[in-house]
C-alpha cells in the first residue's frame, strides 16, 4: 500500500548524476547525486528561499537559485540561463534528469465524504492521507450539521480536491446520493485557477456510481475509482491514493505559480513532499522489518508517518509547523506546556513575542543560545500535539466485528484501537529542520524522546539534512540510486534510547544495570529516577544490556521482571532515562529550571557558559 504514482516513469538511459528539489512552505533544498564507482553519492547540496508568493510567483525561481548554489560549489555546469541541461553533454556540464517533490503553496488540501463519520469517513482520510493530503474537513452524513451548513463548508473551504467514500459495495446508496447532491448545489470553487472544474475523486459504493456521474459529472472533473472500503472487514485505499497523485499532478500543480514550468523542466512526475517521505519510510520498514513511527516536522505543517505490523498510516497536522504555523503551536499546546522546556526563566509577554517574530519570519534562525533552546522547547510539543492525533487516527477498522479469541477477551482488545504501541516500537525516525539541523546531533536526540516518551528499547536516527523526499521520488526511478544515497548519506543513526516504564521519587532506585561494551569493557551501576546518563556507543557498534528493575518498574517483560538486549550504537549513543513515565515535570517553576538544567547538563544538550 504505497502512494506512489500509478505507473513510475521507464528510464532506459543511465543516471549516473541526478539534481533533486524539494520546494517547501519556507526553503526549497537542492541536492546533487553522483555515481561514485559502483554505488550512488550524495555530494552537494543548496537551498534558497521558496518563491511561490509574491513579488515572485514563480515556483521555478527558488528553484534556479538553489540549483545555482550545487553549480558554485560542485563546478559543475548545470543551468543554462533558466534551463537545466538535460542529459550531461560531458563530464562537468549537465545533469541525466531532474527529480522534484513539493509541498510549497501550503501542499494538496483536501476534503472527503463520507456515510458514517468513524468508518468510511476514516477510510477516505487515511486515503487521502497517505497521498500526501492536509484533510481540511472530514463530511460525513451522522456529523451533526445540517444540509445547508454542510453545502455552505464545502463552499467557503475551496479545496484543491474532494474524495468521495461511502458505503460497501452493494449496500444503500441513498446517503451517498445524497452526499453528491450537496456537492452540486455548493458547486465548490478551487483554490487556484478560477476556469477549470474542481478534480471529484468518487470511490464509494460502485451500485451508486450511475446517479453520482449523473448529478456531479458535468459540475466537475469526476474520476470513478474502486470503493476504498468494498466490505465492512477490509480497506482497498491503494487506487484512491494513485487516483489523487495523478490528479494532483494534473490539475492543481498545473495551477500553482510556476508549476507549469516545473513540471515540464522535471524528467519524472513531481510527488507531494509527504507522499515522497511516506514512500521511503515504507520502503526502510518493509527492508528491515521493523515497527518504525517517523517524523517531518516543518514550517507549516508536522507529518508522522508509521509502519506497524506492515501497516502504513499517514496524518499530518496542518496546524503545527516552526515558522508559519509556529503561534499554532503556542495556541494548541499552550504556553504553559511551552515554557515547561525552557530551561531559564523568561516572562510570558518576551516569549509570546519571539514565537510572533519567528512567524512573521519564517526564514529566520535563532541567533542566540537562549532562542535556540525556546525553538526547542516548541518543537518538542509540536512533535507531541502531531503523534497524539496520528495515535487517533492510526487505528484498527471500526465498525468491524472481530472475530475475537480468549486471549483477545483478556487483552480487551476492541475494533478502532490505534496500531501504535510504544513498546513495540523498533525506530524513530526524526527529519525536518529543526531536527535534521540542529547543532548536536544530541539535541534531536532529546527533542523526540522528550515528545514521544519511548518505553523500553528504542533506537533513534535522524535525516542528516533533510534529504527524505528527494530520496523517496527517486526511488520510483531508481531504486538502487536511493537505497545506496539513503543508507550511507541520508540516516544518521543517533543511538539507542533505554525508558523503564514506572514513577517513583527522584533518587529512589529505578533499576540496577549492567551493560557490555563490544571493547569488553563492562559497567555495572544503579539507575535513579530522574536520571539521565549517556554512555558512548559508536555507529554500527553493538552493546549488550541488562536491566534489573524495581518491583513496581517495568521494561516490557513485566514489573520487576529483568532484561537483557542487545542494543545499537549511534552518533550520540546509549541513553538511560530514568526519568520515569509518563514524564513528569514540576510545576513549580525554579524547581523545573533546576531539574531541566541538571538533565540538559548530564547529557552535554548545549554549551555550558560560565560566568
């Protein structure tokens, strides 16, 4: 279930060097491919601002400008006035085929239908999810509005595109007609490009395929597509999301500024950004069978993406991003949660007042130490606020009657429960800026732990400057191309996180442990609650642990019960966190500051000034 294109382009020439963009809400990245020997390289990379908005309007500009700055610094001639040159014409002049992704222009917004809010409703938003959607709003017939305010949303919210779901195959069509029916009379206009018919994607009960052509076909472009949820136990979402990646690319990239002209320099079909990281995160889970949750936390918007049990889900937060959507953040966490990361003492009015100016500068960085810690701090709950609503969404289907065995009655294990269990978590992995650009590699680190709170064993990695999307379109060309780049220039592994689960009082004993090093050296010491400890464990280098835990503390085997695992190395290492869980931090102020200072302190987070 990926959500690639229908058909990935044949390229029969060889691509030896490949340009790939990413044009994002704020920086459009550029990076350069290289063919090194026998295997694939990632050797330069540029980026200049997004150029989507006025004065510019032109996607391409931004495009050019950091494609200009892989020219600079490689001597490699690639642009031809505001041409790419297309294939190399020799060893130092040109490029075999660019590639491009994009979520500039605020990404593909999207509105689906469908009968019963929590079962085809959900079906049609993970669809649309998966492609690479924001869901601006969800139609449902049992959603509580009335008909004219139903009309009334799907007019005023102008979506890019509208996904249609809605019963089983062979079940009534009464409300799906119905749903069609409130459509037409709101005749939606799209976001961009006032002249042509809003793209209709219809993959709801086939029997009702007839009377939807008839009332929306003349009123929209409408594509018939197989029914997302053909019976009540299963989900069929792989046609659907082809469907909106090819009309994506059809319809609204052709009306977005300058897309036009990206389309025609790019040798591939251009992805939205998030299906292109959903598509590479799928593709590390399926190699090395893994449950993995990752994240692309940007200016406008936070993706998670997970694979558990080989099951992909995507949702993204459209709400929650660094720059543009920053006083989001602010709104939805609240400053409270905010300040509870800032480790130093600032006044309400001074914080409220840096977060506005990052938003009204969205391509600003923190000068100081002091701004870079409060964008860490807001960072931390965006990534918290992002992973609570794709628990709520990555779920089980509803409505289904399980089959249920004795063990199931004792795990009370009910339809809709969400897939994502954090003990059964392999790896996290963290992209975006604020976590693929930090000064130490150690400050991603914390940043998802703290968010996330793992249980037990997990390991961590980070995008080691944001190179996901540009991997994941290339690897619907050339899948070598990116596995090579991917494996040896993209992840970076940090290490491996230890959280046994339980409170207790800082000093009490959490769990005493043991853990040998691969040099055979040994270390056996006593976990405090409140502690946090890192110990050296380079790349690719394994340790082994074991962890005798307090009776009421549990790491996944049962209180009490001890545990021994072998755990992987990484650019930071190994980090206990006896800092109990769920995390608690106090809520006195000058007692926060001291914990977090003590924390921040014993793992090296930031420079230590002294006075």
């Amino acid at each position: 279930m990926t959500s690639a294109a229908s058909s990935p382009p044949k390229i029969d020439r060889p691509l030896n060097v490949i340009v790939a963009t990413d044009c994002g809400s704020t920086t459009t990245k550029a990076i350069l491919i290289e063919k090194v020997g026998d295997e694939y390289r990632q050797t330069y990379r540029g980026e200049a601002p997004t150029t989507v908005e006025a004065p510019f309007e032109d996607v391409t500009r931004g495009v050019l400008n950091a494609i200009a700055e892989i020219e600079e610094l490689s001597g490699r001639k690639i642009l031809d006035g505001d041409k790419i040159i297309a294939p190399c014409r020799d060893a130092k002049t040109g490029v075999d085929i660019y590639i491009s992704t994009s979520s500039a222009g605020g990404g593909l917004q999207m509105m689906v239908t469908g009968v019963v809010q929590n079962m085809t409703g959900e079906s049609a938003q993970r669809a649309a999810l998966g492609a690479g959607a924001i869901v601006i709003d969800v139609l449902a017939s049992n959603d509580g509005r009335l008909p004219h305010e139903k009309i009334e949303r799907i007019r005023t919210m102008r979506p890019d595109m509208i996904l249609m779901s809605g019963g089983t195959d062979g079940g009534a069509v009464t409300h799906v007609v119905e749903m069609a029916e409130y459509i037409a009379a709101a005749e939606p206009r799209p976001r961009f490009g006032a002249t042509y018919k809003l793209p209709l994607i219809y993959a709801g009960n086939k029997e009702a395929q007839g009377q939807v052509n008839k009332i929306l076909g003349e009123k929209s472009a409408l594509v018939v597509t197989d029914n997302i949820r053909p019976v009540l136990e299963r989900e069929n979402l792989s046609p659907a999301r082809n469907k909106i990646h090819d009309l994506f690319l059809e319809h609204v990239m052709q009306q977005a500024p300058g897309y036009r002209k990206l389309i025609e320099m790019a040798g591939a079909p251009i992805m939205p950004t998030p299906a292109a990281v959903g598509v590479i995160m799928e593709t590390i889970a399926k190699r090395e069978h893994l449950n993995l949750i990752g994240v692309d936390i940007g200016g406008a918007t936070t993706d998670v993406f997970s694979v558990f049990e080989g099951v992909f889900n995507r949702t993204v937060s459209a709400n929650l991003g660094m720059s543009y959507s920053i006083s989001n953040v602010l709104a939805e966490a609240g400053l409270a949660n905010i300040m509870r990361w800032v480790p130093f003492t600032i006044d309400e009015q001074t914080l409220r007042n840096r977060i506005k100016n990052k938003m009204i500068r969205p391509t600003t960085i923190p000068q100081t130490l002091d701004e870079l810690q409060i964008e860490h701090a807001i960072s931390r709950e965006a990534l918290r606020l992002a992973l609570i609503h794709h628990k709520s969404l990555a779920t089980g289907l509803k409505g289904v009657q399980q089959e249920r065995t004795i063990s199931d009655v004792f795990e009370q294990q009910t339809s809709g429960k969400t897939l994502i269990d954090m003990l059964k978590l392999d790896l996290i992995v963290g992209s975006g800026g604020i976590l693929s650009h930090a000064p130490r590699r150690i400050q991603s680190m914390v940043m998802m732990v703290d968010a996330y709170e793992p249980l037990g064993f997990t390991r961590l990695s980070v995008d080691s400057i944001f190179m996901m999307p540009h991997l994941g379109v290339l690897s619907t060309i050339n899948e070598k191309a990116a596995t090579d780049v991917f494996v040896r220039d993209c992840m970076v592994y940090l290490g491996t996180c230890v959280a046994p689960i339980g409170q207790g009082k800082d000093g009490e004993r959490c769990a005493d442990y043991e853990i040998a090093f691969p040099d055979g050296k040994t270390v056996t010491d006593q976990l405090k609650f409140g502690d946090l400890r890192l110990y050296p464990l380079e790349p690719g280098k394994k340790a082994t642990v074991t962890m005798r835990p307090a009776k009421s503390v549990n790491l996944g085997a049962g209180a009490g019960v001890v545990v021994t695992r072998e755990v992987q190395g990484g650019v930071v290492g190994l980090m206990l966190d006896g800092r109990g869980r769920p995390l608690q931090l106090p809520t006195d102020q000058q007692a926060r500051v001291a914990l977090l200072t003590k924390w921040f302190s014993a793992v090296e987070l930031y420079p230590t000034v002294s006075s």
